[in-house]
C-alpha cells in the first residue's frame, strides 16, 4: 500500500461522486485540538459506529412503523406533545437521548446482567431481543405499559429484584423480575401478575429491540407442549410455567404482533420466521373478570460462570460497612449502590451492565476505591491482579489508546489497597509498578521548552468528558499520584532507589503543573484552574478539580481548588447540579458528588445541597444514568445505571462520617444538621482507613453529641479531630475512644 497513491486515489473517487474531500475535512477537524499521536481511540470509535449503526437502523424501522408497541424511550421520544420528542428531519440516526434508563439484576459473580426498563420490559441478555406484557380485554381496552405515564417501579435488596407496576382503567399488570440459580444455571425469572375488572388476556409478548432499538430476531417457534419458545438457534430459549391458550406470531410486512391479536384467526401459527429480522410472538392467557391471573417465564442464561458463584446476596455483602442514618432516602440509595458496585465486579470491573460492559481504568479506579472504602477488600483485590495483565510492553496501562491518565489511575489504586488493608504489594506487581512510573517519566513533554505544557504530558483524548485532544491538568495530576503511589510500593517492595527516582519525578512534575497553572492564572486574570493550559475557563474545569478530590494533592482550601468550585458553581449548575455541556450535555451525577466531596474538605455547608440534588437525581431504583437530561430527566448519554456515579454515592456517605487528611483522621465533618436531631442514633462502619477499619457512633442529645468510634490502629493517626455542623470543633489523641461535643448556641 505504501507505494500506491492510495490518498490520491481516495481524493479522487470521492470528489469524482460529489463528497467532500475526506482529507481536507480531517485536517479541518484537526485542527480544532492539540497535535497528538492517536486522535480517537478505536475503542471509542468501534463503539460509536456500532451505536451509530443501530441507530441507523433504528430510524429506518421505527418512523415508518409507529403502530407498533414500541418500548418505553421510543413512545415518548416520537410523541409531539411530549417534551421527550426529538424531530428526525436531517437526523441520519435514532438514538435513545431522553430516558436511557435501566436496572440490572442478576447474582454476585456472574457476567449475566438482564436489563430491566423503566416500564418493565425485561433484556436477559447483553443487546439482544426483550420480553413485555400487557392487558387486552373482551371490551376492546388495551394497557400498554411502554404507552402509559402510571408505570411505577421498585428495587428489592434481599433478594435483587426490579419490580414494576401498572394499572389504569380498571386493569393492573404487574412484574418481578430476578436472576436465580438452579443446578449451576443461571435463570432470568419473571412473575407476571395480573387483573382486569372485565374478561380478557394477559399477553405476554417476545420483541425484536431493547433499550438502543431494533435486535434483530429471524425464527421464533412455540414448542409442540405450548410451554417453551426457541429463539433463532436457542432451543427452549424461554420456558413458561403454564400451557399457553392462544399462540400469535407476525413478521415485519405483517406488522406488529397486536395488530394480529385483534383479529380472530389471524396469525395464530406455531412459528415464524422473517427474513427482515423483525420477527414477533404472543402467548395469551386467558384472564376472568375480577380474577388474578399469575404466569412465570424463566430465560436460561448460561452456566455459573468462571469465578466460584456467591449464591447470595447477603454472603457477598457480610464484609460491607454498614450505614445508619435517619434519612432513608440516602441509606436506600447507600444499599442499592453497594448492589450495583457488587453487580459490575464479576472479575473486570464493568461502568454499566449495558453499553459500558467493558473495561477502563477511570471507571475502575474509582468503583475500586469505593469497594475499598467500604469494607469489599477482597472484591477489589481480585480486580487489581488483572492490572498487570492490561499492562502492555512500553509499560503503558491500556484500556483504550490515547488517554493518558491511566497509568497514575492504575498506580494509585494499588496504593490504595495496600494503604487501606495494610498488605504489602503483592510480588506480581513489582515488574508492572516499576515499568508504569517509568512510562510516566517517559511519556512527560519537554521538560525545558517555553510552551504551557513544558514538562506535563502529552495531548490526549483522554477523559472524554472534558473535549479533544489537549494537554488536561486531569492527566497530570493523576500522573503525579501515580509515580508518589510507585514509590511508596517500590518502597514496600524494598525497590529503595526506585522509590527515591519516583518520588523525585513526581516533584518535578508538580513544580512542572504549578508552573503552568501559575501561567493559566496570568492568562484568565483568576486562580481558578483550566481544563488546559489553552483553554479558557469551561465546564472542563471539573477534571482539573481532581487534585482534590480523590488525589488530595493540593490543601483543603488551596485558592486554586477553592477558584475553580465557585466558577463551577456560579457557571455549571443546571437543577442544581452540575450540567456538564462537552459531549455529556446531561447533569452528571458522579461529577456533581466530587464538587460536594471538596466543598467538604473545605467546611463549606454548600456541599449538602449538591448531595440533595443528587439524591433527587437518582431514579425510583436508586440508579444514576451517566449523564441526566435537564427537561426528562432520564438518561441522555451512556449506560443507564453507572458504576462510577455508585461508587461515588458510597464514598460520600462514607465521607460524610470518617476521612482521611494526611496523617488525621476527620470524623463527622459531613453529618447533615437535620440528622443530629435527638433521638435516632447514626453509624457507620466497619470501614478501612489508612490507619486501620473504624466503627463511628453517633448519639444525638439535647445539648449536644455524643461521639464514639472503635479501631484497632495499625498506623497511629497524629489527631483524630471531630467536625459535626453546630458543635464545638474538637481534636483528640488517637488513643481516646469518645468524646462528647457541645451544641453551638
């Protein structure tokens, strides 16, 4: 190919059939970021022609076909009168913008995560076809989940469980739907309820889509028993516990299966198949008036898997600490956020059951962390022994190519276990620890140059929530946490002249990031910090805040950090929470908790509105999708329950009642005023720290607060200082054990 005038010859064809020139435009678009070696990572790119080729799809099938039952995003994303409605005009593709939304159940260890919407309509499997149910009576009146606004919906913690419920002109469907084992095979079961105050049918239908659109089905036939149906090439892909009294199918020139359903006779067959993929079938019970009518399905999913499969919950979640609070909103957000960081650590550590089942280590860094925080040690440990395995010859931490913050994500993380369980780095990690940081030093500017980014790391894609390619503070200060974490596990791994080469790397970077930040300063006129050392102060700025919060590189009230909160606060906030306009455009609820987390450290009160906010946010289910639509309110980008945003949910909670700052231990600093009303004590533990696992208590009195915490200390805090709003600031030695704090009058 290298001696063929390839470039040319593609100029050529194209502008021959009256397209652009496909080279002019990309060195048009790349001009619009920082010169960099890999512009889009593939994986971002594969990901994006394989959402974008769905939605292509999608736009070819749905507007022409709107007759049909479609789920619950579609309905209201093509209804006029709903402020969900997107016009198609020059749109080339139909993508759920507006309610991506969704539960996954399923057991602890297993790769298995059936999907649930909103309205009920039950994914067993990864992107593939879904199942609903509705109501049709003898009179002629129908109930459409997907179509009606009374879908309520709950999650059962013992065991996980999504159950929904709809009713309205005297009809009432309901279904719950878990994920069970029996002879090591993971089911999908679904218990469908329903009434109806006249005669007619529950329905329970097999559909061609999920929650992105159209999944093709090709053949469906209904067993000669009337008790199972095959799917393409699954034999008995979905079993039924009763023998079904009518059996319709229809295929894509026939239209929707309901249409069948209406008239007697029509498409009662026992199979069918469509060469368009968008085959379709019912079985309908019969339903008397005034009468319960129960029907199970269950989908086999797969044998156990490959890790030893918890059978329960509970087992899973004996280590966790525990949270006791008066509010139980957030306690309930606390549990279901404890399931969901649980659900994604099969093994890898998955941001979502759904478009983001697969791997980063952002997304990694963080939902480990929290599973560390929180008591789930070996959990995380498990995830971490794959770290050096993702570690490529270069030294490179690779998840996705382009994103140079992985390798202080990856660093810092082992640290953090080991900081947080006092284990010392295991062998295995030695070879991966050394070649990180040096990859970092490597991979570090000119360090001399005269250029704002003299000294940090190249431009990148990096964190995509922060635009294209440039040189992000975000890189940087994860870079330094990196090579200070390598040293103090080359240290534990008695690499001494190691630790001490790290240690003088991560200096010099710093001074490198002052330096630039300091530029920053001069150029914008204020402290506040960039997302670049080019870039004017946007919505960007909330990478560069991570220095921080989790890294605590700068002070708690360094005017830097302290800059950058109140432009966020003053330029960002949308419902009150932060609205992150590059790429997002969707009120984020993880970013959000990470402006309450600094605010925090900082004293200032103002970070107990963005936790209410984000309390709000979360959906009936205890979910935050990964981006929030401002009008919807339902999920507008990524998957639609986010292992990030969990995790976040945990360690603010946990934050709220202990911290580590340096060498001290902050306990209280986070307590909402109305929880220290007398009378229902708080807790909350055990939960690792640096120093060793704590238990806080809490016992609200008249006059004040009485404060008592356990721990066997491994590492002695210098001070274990006492923050509760509306008490007396106190500090003790590590060696008291309660305190008791007077009310401010």
């Amino acid at each position: 190919m290298k001696w063929l005038p390839w470039r040319s010859i593609l100029r050529r064809v194209a502008l021959g059939h009256g397209f652009l020139d496909p080279f002019a435009l990309m060195a048009r678009l790349q001009r619009f970021s920082q010169p960099s070696e890999v512009s889009e990572p593939i994986e971002l790119l594969r990901a994006g022609v394989a959402m974008h080729s769905r939605g292509l799809i999608n736009s070819r099938v749905i507007q022409n076909n709107l007759d049909w039952i479609w789920p619950y995003w579609v309905s209201r994303q093509v209804d006029p009168a709903d402020r969900s409605f997107l016009p198609r005009a020059f749109s080339l593709t139909q993508i759920n913008l507006t309610h991506r939304n969704w539960t996954a159940v399923g057991l602890p260890d297993s790769e298995e995560m059936p999907i649930i919407d909103p309205c009920g309509l039950v994914t067993p499997f990864l992107d593939g076809w879904s199942l609903d149910a509705w109501l049709l009576t003898d009179d002629g009146r129908w109930l459409f989940p997907s179509r009606t606004r009374s879908a309520r919906q709950r999650l059962e913690l013992e065991p996980l469980a999504i159950v929904t419920e709809c009713d309205g002109d005297g009809l009432s469907l309901r279904s719950r739907a878990d994920v069970f084992m029996r002879e090591q095979q993971l089911r999908c079961r679904i218990d469908y309820q329903a009434s109806s105050d006249v005669s007619g049918w529950l329905v329970i239908a097999l559909r061609p889509f999920n929650t992105e659109g159209v999944s093709f089905i090709d053949r469906i036939a209904l067993a000669a028993d009337g008790l199972s149906w095959a799917v393409d090439d699954q034999r008995n892909a979905i079993e039924l516990s009763r023998k079904v009294d009518r059996h319709h199918v229809s295929h894509y020139r026939h239209g929707d299966i309901t249409s069948r359903l209406m008239q007697a006779g029509k498409g009662e067959q026992e199979e069918v198949e469509c060469e368009a993929g968008m085959a379709t079938a019912a079985v309908s019970y019969r339903l008397a008036a005034k009468e319960g009518l129960t029907v199970d399905v269950e989908v086999p999913l797969g044998e156990a898997g490959r890790h030893p499969l918890v059978h329960d919950w509970p087992a899973a979640l004996e280590s966790r600490a525990q949270l006791k609070i008066p509010d139980q909103r957030f306690r309930f957000l606390y549990d279901a956020a404890l399931r969901t960081l649980v659900l994604l650590s099969p093994g890898d550590v998955y941001p979502g059951p759904a478009t983001y089942r697969r791997f980063w280590f952002r997304d990694a860094a963080f939902m480990i962390n929290a599973l560390l925080c929180c008591g789930l040690k070996n959990r995380a440990r498990r995830a971490l022994d794959s770290f050096p395995g993702r570690q490529n010859l270069s030294g490179y931490f690779l998840s996705q190519d382009g994103e140079w913050d992985s390798n202080g994500e990856a660093l810092w993380t082992l640290q953090r276990y080991c900081s947080l369980t006092g284990e010392a780095p295991a062998a295995e990690w030695r070879h991966a620890v050394l070649k990180g940081a040096r990859w970092i030093a490597r991979k570090r500017v000119d360090r001399g140059g005269e250029v704002a980014h003299a000294g940090l790391l190249p431009a990148g894609f990096s964190a995509e929530h922060l635009g294209p390619n440039d040189y992000y503070y975000w890189d940087d200060f994860w870079a330094v946490a990196g090579l200070r974490s390598a040293a103090a596990l080359a240290t534990a791994l008695n690499e001494n002249k190691a630790a001490t080469e790290f240690e003088a790397e991560a200096a010099d970077m710093a001074r490198a990031i002052d330096a630039s930040l300091a530029g920053a300063q001069a150029r914008i006129g204020r402290s506040a910090m960039p997302a670049s050392p080019y870039r004017r102060l946007d919505a960007g700025t909330i990478g560069s805040i991570v220095a921080g919060y989790p890294l605590q590189l700068f002070f708690t009230r360094d005017p830097r950090l302290l800059d950058s909160l109140e432009f966020l606060l003053s330029d960002c906030l949308v419902h009150g929470g932060f609205f992150q306009d590059i790429i997002h455009s969707g009120i984020n609820a993880y970013l959000t908790l990470h402006m309450a987390q600094l605010l925090l450290r900082a004293g200032d009160a103002r970070g107990h509105g963005l936790i209410e906010v984000v309390a709000r946010l979360a959906s009936p289910t205890g979910q935050w999708p990964e981006a929030i639509h401002p009008q919807t309110f339902g999920g507008c980008m990524g998957d639609g329950q986010h292992g990030w945003a969990a995790a976040e949910w945990v360690m603010m909670m946990r934050n709220c009642f202990l911290r580590e700052e340096s060498d001290r231990l902050v306990l209280g600093a986070g307590i909402a005023p109305e929880w220290l009303e007398p009378g229902e004590p708080l807790a909350y533990g055990p939960a690792p720290t640096p120093f060793g696992d704590v238990t806080v208590r809490i016992e609200p009195a008249r006059d004040g607060v009485n404060v008592q915490w356990d721990g066997e200390w491994r590492l002695r805090p210098r001070v274990v200082e006492f923050a509760l709003p509306g008490c007396q600031a106190f500090d003790v030695g590590p060696d008291e054990r309660s305190v008791f704090l007077a009310r401010r009058n």
